[in-house]
C-alpha cells in the first residue's frame, strides 16, 4: 500500500540530486558555459558516489 511517509533511501536522494544538477549545467550551459561546467563536475561527483553505492 502507498505510504506517504516513507523516507527515500541515500541512493534515491543522490539520484534525484544527480538529476537537478543535470538539468542546471543544462539551462546554464545554454547562458553562461563556465557556470555550466561548474554544475557538470558537481553532478559527476555526485554521479561517484551514486556508483560507490551501488558497488556496495
């Protein structure tokens, strides 16, 4: 059954964070490249440790 109050697990959190900063290089890339870039490489950190986790 549906439970609203269950919390998301690490691995879904740093996926949902993956994805907003994904989508932020994206939009900024598109007005200022080097902000763009900044937000790529912290979406590749955390695309890191996504990948540590699931090593696990």
């Amino acid at each position: 059954m549906f439970n609203p109050f269950k919390k998301k697990s690490a691995l879904e959190n740093l996926q949902d964070k993956y994805k907003k900063l994904l989508a932020e290089a994206h939009s900024l890339s598109q007005r200022d490249r080097k902000a763009g870039d900044q937000k790529m490489v912290e979406a590749e950190e955390v695309g890191k440790q996504i990948e540590a986790l699931r090593a696990k």
